[in-house]
C-alpha cells in the first residue's frame, strides 16, 4: 500500500506540472501570433480565428486563457510597458538610452507596429487609469531629460519635450514610413546601418560642444 502511494503521488505531480508547462507554452503561442496579427492588420482588421490558426490552436482557448481579443491586446501592452521601464537604468547616458530603446523597438517590428495602429485611431481604449500612467511615464521622461540637459549631457537650445518626440519620431519611422526612411537617407530601415546613422546625426545636434569633445560625437 505504501509503495502505491508513493508511485501515485510523484506521478501525479508530474502531470499536474507537465499541464501547467504545456499551458504555459500555449499561451505564449497564443500571445506571439496576437502581436503578429495585431501587428499585421490592426485591433479591428485582427480575427481570433487568424490568431488561433498562427499559434495552432483551438479558438477557443483564446478565450479560455484570455478571456478574447481585448484581453490579447491588454496583456500585450501590459508586457510592452514592463519591457519599456527595464530597458536601461535612467543613469545611463543618452545615447546609450537611445541605442537600447531603438534597438527594442526595431528588433521588434510587430510589436512597434502596435503602437503605431494606437496612433492612427485603431484601438479599443485602455481607461483613464492607464492613459494616466502613460502621461505619468513620459513627463518623467521629460524630467530625466531635463536633468540631463542641467548637467551638460545634452543642449539646452532645445526643450526637453522636443527632445524626447524627435528621439520617438527617429525610432518608430522605419515601422511607420519606411519608404521615406529608404528614400531619403539611401539605407535599409531594417538596417543596423539605420540605428547607427539615427544616433551618430541625434548626438551630433544634441550634444554640447565640450561634451562632444569628451564622447567623441
């Protein structure tokens, strides 16, 4: 008798943790097709049944672990604002700030390309409560830049808030005009070369003439 316990114990933990990782895998393909749809043809173009058939799932339990599309697109921002305030410490310099948020941007296409559906009007709402963090997050942003700009880091013939939209600007135009990127500067939007040319040009304009000097921008 004893001996059955004990098999039957370990077994059935096994399974029991056996489903939970299976489930876990499933939601994570689940969430990975919703960003490639969503990212593909908006909050409004995007079907459950398109999201079920890139993750290989039944459509059902889109709604099982999500509860529906809404709930899809809520996790997915839920994770791009967690990702967003661990990209680099506030400490780090501007264009070591810059180079980490475009690269997760742009390593990211899909993704990006959710924030710029938000833009153009396509998105269900997220309450007062959220839009109220979002304003929080970037007029702290606006701060840290202004900090920087009192301690020499980055000019001050510019206000801190131009500052920080033309580094946004620089960072979603390769998701949201790439022809005008190619078309103008002559190289790939997708390109390493891109980042490289976007923040070499963003620190020539906004760095100090002593602390360019020193950085050698």
């Amino acid at each position: 008798m004893n001996m059955e316990r004990g098999r039957g114990g370990p077994r059935r933990a096994a399974v029991v943790d056996g489903r939970g990782r299976a489930a876990e895998r499933t939601r994570e393909r689940i969430l990975q097709a919703a960003v490639e749809e969503f990212g593909a043809k908006g909050y409004s173009g995007a079907r459950t049944a398109g999201i079920a058939a890139r993750a290989g799932v039944n459509q059902q339990l889109i709604s099982y672990y999500f509860g529906g599309k809404r709930g899809l697109l809520d996790e997915l921002r839920a994770r791009w604002r967690e990702l967003e305030s661990t990209l680099v410490p506030e400490e780090a310099p501007f264009g070591e700030s810059l180079a980490a948020y475009m690269d997760a941007t742009l390593d990211r296409p899909d993704w990006a390309r959710l924030v710029v559906w938000r833009a153009l009007g396509d998105d269900p709402g997220e309450g007062a409560e959220t839009d109220g963090e979002r304003r929080a997050a970037m007029l702290r942003a606006v701060e840290v830049m202004r900090e920087r700009q009192a301690a020499g880091e980055v000019t001050g013939q510019v206000t801190p808030e131009f500052v920080l939209l033309l580094a946004h600007v620089l960072t979603f135009a390769p998701i949201a005009m790439p022809q005008f990127v190619a078309a103008i500067l002559g190289v790939d939007p997708n390109s390493p070369e891109y980042r490289r040319v976007c923040r070499e040009q963003l620190l020539a304009l906004l760095t100090p003439p002593g602390e360019k000097e020193m950085t050698g921008a």
